[in-house]
C-alpha cells in the first residue's frame, strides 16, 4: 500500500510544536532532500518510514496524516 503525506497536516503540526522541516527529517532518520519530496507529494514513504513519522509527532491515527493511494 502506498501512502502521502497530507502536507497540511503536517505542516500545522510541525508549526505547533516549532519543529522545522529539515529537523523532522533528521529526527526520522531521512534527508531533508528526501523530506521536501514526501511533503510536495513527489514521493511516498516507506511503511518504517511513516511508523517513525507517527511516532515522532505521536499520532496513532494513520489517516490523520497519510492518505492512501492506489
């Protein structure tokens, strides 16, 4: 299954906890390169890689940030 970041989403909750973009890529073990690439919708995340995402921001509710796609 694959996944993309819901930029919004993430955007918002990054600014509420003062998180940059390129930390949040350093905190779940990516690039920032990388990072800009999931949060423009160019790329989609591994199924590690959205666990870390989830764990960092604390979300246990997967369609909070990630829609699916077919």
């Amino acid at each position: 299954m694959k996944a993309r970041l819901k930029f919004a989403k993430i955007q918002k909750l990054l600014l509420e906890r003062n998180i940059s973009q390129n930390n949040f890529a350093k905190r779940t073990g990516t690039t920032s390169g990388y990072m800009s690439q999931l949060m423009s919708g160019h790329r989609c995340p591994s199924p590690k890689l959205r666990q870390k995402m989830m764990e960092f921001l604390k979300i246990s509710d997967y369609s909070k940030i990630f829609s699916t796609v077919e």
